[in-house]
C-alpha cells in the first residue's frame, strides 16, 4: 500500500488563489502609490470584508479576514500603542493595517513595523489623499468578484455530488470523490462506530494510517465541535463540520488536511456536502437495520444449533453477507458485562457495534444476543492453537481482545469466557455451551482471572457434569443439607463461614475479618460444623469433601454426557 501522501508546510496557510488577498490588494490601481512597510510574509493573508476604525478600542471591534484601515487618531499622542496593537491584531486574525500618513501619523516608529514583521501582519501606508470610501468600495468589489466565482465553483460541486449520490454509488463512492475534488482525504465520523474513509487512507500504509485512523472517532474530532479546523495525532490538521441527522447518531464529516492546504472553497464545501453525507448515512442505517435483524437471526440459529446442514449455512452465511471464511476454525466467547441483566435491545445494540468496529486483533468479529447474553464468534488463526502457552495463542488473542473490548464498551471490569476451538460450523454450537459453562462455574467457584476458557475449569467442570441423581442427592445430604438447615433454624450463617473459610485457605484471622465477625465466633461456627457434620476441618479428605459438596451444592448440573 502507498504511504499517506503529506502536504509542504505553507506557513501562511494563505494559497495565492484562495481567495482576494493583500498581495491582490496592492495590485490594484487605487493602491499603485501605497507602501508595504513591514509584514511582507503576510501577504497571502485573505481579505473578506473592510473596517474603518478611529477608536481608542480598536482591538475589541475587529474580525478574521479584515482589512483594517485608519487615519492613526488613537495614537496621534501614544505611538506605543500602535506597537501594541499589533499583537492583537494578529490574534484575531487580521489580514493587513492600513495607516494613512501625513495627518496624525507623520513617521510610522520602527519598533512598530519590527512587530509587524514578527507578527506577520502586513502594516501599508497609503497615502495622505486617499478615500477610506474608496477603499471599502474596491475591496469589496474585489472580495465580491472573487465570491461570485467561487460560488459558481461550490454550485458545480454540489450538482456533481448530488448526481452521484441519485445513482446510488453509495457512500464510500461519495468519499472517493470528495476526496479527488477537494485533493485531501475525507471520513465520515459517527458516535460509537468506526469511520468510513476515502481511498486515500483505505489504500494508505497501515503503518503510518493506523494512528490518524485511531484519531479519526466521535470522542476526539466531533464532541464539543460545532465546525472548524481540529489538530489530529501526527500533526495532522481536519476541518470537521456536523452532519445533520435526525433519530440518529451523531455523525460529522471530516477533510484531512494531507496533500495541501485547505481552502475557504474547501471548508465551505464540506459545509454543504454533510447535508447529502447525511441523506447516505440515512439510507445506510435503514439497509443496516434490516440486515441485522437477518445477521442477528443467523448468528442465533447458528449458535443455537437450528442450522442443521452445511448447505444451508453456506445459503444463510452468504444472505447475511458473514465475513468468515469456510473451514476457519472458531470459538464461542460469552462477554461478562457488569451490568445486570442488559435489556434486549442494550444487547443488540451491543452487537451491531462490535459488528461494525474496527478491532486490531481480529479480522472480523461476530456478535449476537444470545439468551439475555452477548455472545461472539472469533475465527482462530489456525498457528494460534500449536502453542497454548504462547503470546499468539487463543488464550493470548482473548486477552488482547479485551483490552480492546473494555474502553469500547465502556466497562472496565469487562471479562470474557471462552468455549474450545471448533474446526466446523456445526460445532460452533457446543463451543457456546463451553463458555457459558465456563461463566457459570467460574461466577460459582470464584475462579480468578479476566479471561476464563473451558479447559482451564478442571475438575469444577466435571462438576458441573454430574446429574440429578440418587447418589448426587445423597453426597449433599450427608454434607451441605445439615448445615443448610442449622442455619435456617438457628441463623448462624453456617456456610457462609465454611465458604469463606475455604476461600481464606483455612486462616481463621482473615475469615473474621472477611466476614466481619469477631475471632472467638467464627472458631465457635467450625466447632459447630464438625459436631454437626461428624468431620474434622485438619482432615485434608474430609475437607475436600467438603468443598467438593458446596461447590457441587451451587452448580446446576448439566445433561449426562454434554461435552
């Protein structure tokens, strides 16, 4: 891929041809006897508009663009003030100072044009009979002349880019063409979703891309922007402009200032194109919406194991336009939201962003609500699975994926459980059951870690396996039914203390302070529990029955012989 072509610095920012400059202005006849003093590299600053000025506050009057012009009354006493007002001049951006001499201003102080010269303010004398009438006269004729043609311009652009978008190219066809009529690249920018970009940084080298395109999201160029230039990482400068939408996401249309300068012309047309922008962005959401509903309802057939023939996920797969390739193998991964029972709709919503996100550590990503559960489908590189131990192994690739995960979707406790890796789709369904397998045994037996795969459960997952059954009913009864019912009758919080008991490593200090009890209590509940029990807590086979009886106590069996 080609690199990111990057613009030659014009420290003026000013192109001859942008718009009616000071340079424009001293060409023209009623300035053929006035002096350019100092400030000559601000000749390329563009003129919009006249102001005549003879009062003291000169400063708080003006605007951007402006020439400004006057006779030196405010400073017929204080010249330093002139020097003063130089600065501030260039702050508000100023494009030139015109001082008629010979009335109240003999000698311009050479301290005045010094700072003109440092603040690249262009200072011109004109002479003792000039018209400030004249001047707003000509200039304005001039900066309307200018407009009239640039206007014309804008109008063909805008019909051009009407014309394309009748056709139905689609948006990345819009920015394509955006990009080749105003010579930058160009990226629409929504809440929550990754950009869509133009050519030039689709095609770029990932290398140099990659950071723009990280800054290319609603969080840096579109919160707190209502239009104007922003500066990017990789001192790239935008100019961003809101996209009109409504009952949509904020979205905003962006021009990446890489292979030259932008232009007024530019700005302005970034300005009226993001209302058409938004017209494509309409019609995306509306084909997005129904073809989540049918992705949606594949991915759940899919996992749900209703997809019985390999013919008929090729068909579906390909209805729903599924990205992953056949014969990649894949995994199922439950996400451990913090939130408590998300809504439906917070689920699919969810699973449309993971959907359309820009990740670095897959390729693509699949996502669905599955049963009050965000479930996804990772396609596993087939290298990854001959080294379990190693950084690119499935165990690796999920914890890289959530730290991706967690500022995405705003949940910092995010953990992910994670099913075996299946070679076919008809597996992929078994793969499900393992990671919710694995959430429910790691949430019960309080097993530690981020990211939790099936086969690191061990023997809680032959727990899990364990049946209804006469034998199962009466290993409970002998161990955790008696406390059970000590504690209903009594309120000693019996189990609660073995449980933490256990959690603690047998430390009858930390258990107190866990449970908040005093030392002398919780000795008095274990003596309880080996009278009631007939065991003894120094016994290593009489305490692993014991854990193995509250751990199998809370979880639901599974059917005979899942795998």
């Amino acid at each position: 891929m080609a690199a990111i072509p990057r613009k030659e610095p014009n420290p003026d920012n000013r192109p001859e041809d942008a718009a009616f400059t000071v340079k424009d202005l001293l060409r023209l006849p009623l300035f053929s006897q006035a002096r350019l003093m100092a400030g000559e590299k601000g000749i390329h600053a563009a003129i919009t508009r006249v102001n005549v000025m003879e009062v003291p506050d000169t400063e708080s009057r003006v605007r951007a663009g402006e020439l400004l012009v006057t006779a030196g009354y405010p400073f017929r006493e204080e010249p330093e003030k002139l020097r003063q007002l130089i600065p501030e001049l260039a702050k508000r951006g100023v494009a030139a100072l015109g001082i008629r001499s010979k009335r109240f201003v003999d000698d311009v102080p050479k301290e005045v044009m010094e700072e003109a010269d440092r603040q690249r303010v262009p200072l011109i004398e004109l002479p003792p009979e000039t018209s400030f009438s004249d001047v707003v006269r000509t200039v304005m004729e001039s900066v309307l002349a200018q407009e009239t043609a640039l206007l014309a311009d804008l109008q063909n652009r805008i019909q051009s880019m009407t014309r394309l978008l009748l056709d139905g190219s689609g948006l990345y066809a819009f920015l394509d063409a955006m990009e080749s009529m105003l010579g930058n690249p160009v990226a629409v920018v929504r809440e929550q979703e990754k950009p869509w970009l133009s050519e030039g940084l689709r095609n770029a080298d990932p290398v140099e891309a990659w950071p723009l395109v990280q800054s290319l999201t609603y969080r840096h160029v579109g919160r707190g922007v209502s239009n104007g230039f922003v500066q990017l990482q990789n001192a790239c400068r935008a100019y961003v402009h809101p996209i009109p939408a409504r009952r949509t996401k904020q979205a905003c249309l962006v021009l990446l200032e890489r292979n030259r300068d932008i232009l007024p012309l530019d700005a302005l047309s970034v300005e009226r194109l993001s209302s058409l922008a938004g017209l494509e962005l309409a019609n995306v959401e509306a084909v997005r919406e129904v073809e989540g509903k049918y992705l949606d309802q594949f991915l759940q057939d899919w996992l749900q194991g209703k997809i019985v023939s390999e013919s008929d996920w090729k068909l579906r797969a390909e209805v729903c336009g599924c990205a992953i390739p056949e014969q990649t193998p894949l995994c199922a991964v439950i996400v451990g939201l913090t939130e408590q029972q998300p809504s439906a709709d917070r689920l699919r919503e969810l699973a449309r962003r993971l959907r359309s996100e820009r990740l670095r550590v897959v390729d693509a990503i699949l996502a669905a609500p599955i049963g009050g559960e965000l479930a996804l489908i990772l396609p596993v590189p087939e290298p990854m699975r001959l080294d379990p131990q190693a950084e690119a192994s499935p165990s690796g690739m999920l914890q890289r994926l959530l730290a991706e995960l967690r500022p995405l979707l705003g949940d910092p406790d995010l953990k992910l459980y994670s099913g075996r890796v299946s070679d076919r789709t008809e597996q992929l369904p078994a793969s499900l059951s393992q990671a919710k397998r694995a959430r429910q045994v790691a949430e019960v037996c309080g097993l530690q870690g981020e990211v939790v795969t099936y086969d690191r459960l061990g023997v809680y997952s032959l727990l899990y396996l364990i049946p209804n059954s006469e034998e199962r009913e009466q290993f409970l009864g002998r161990f955790s039914v008696p406390l059970q019912q000590a504690d209903r009758k009594g309120g000693g919080r019996l189990v609660e203390t073995l449980e933490m008991f256990f959690r603690c490593n047998g430390n009858i200090k930390l258990t107190s302070e866990k449970l908040f009890a005093h030392y002398n209590t919780v000795v008095y509940r274990l003596d309880k529990i080996q009278s009631i029990l007939g065991v003894s807590l120094d016994d290593p086979e009489d305490r692993l029955q014991l854990q193995l009886s509250l751990k199998l106590g809370q979880i639901t069996p599974g059917p005979s012989g899942s795998a």
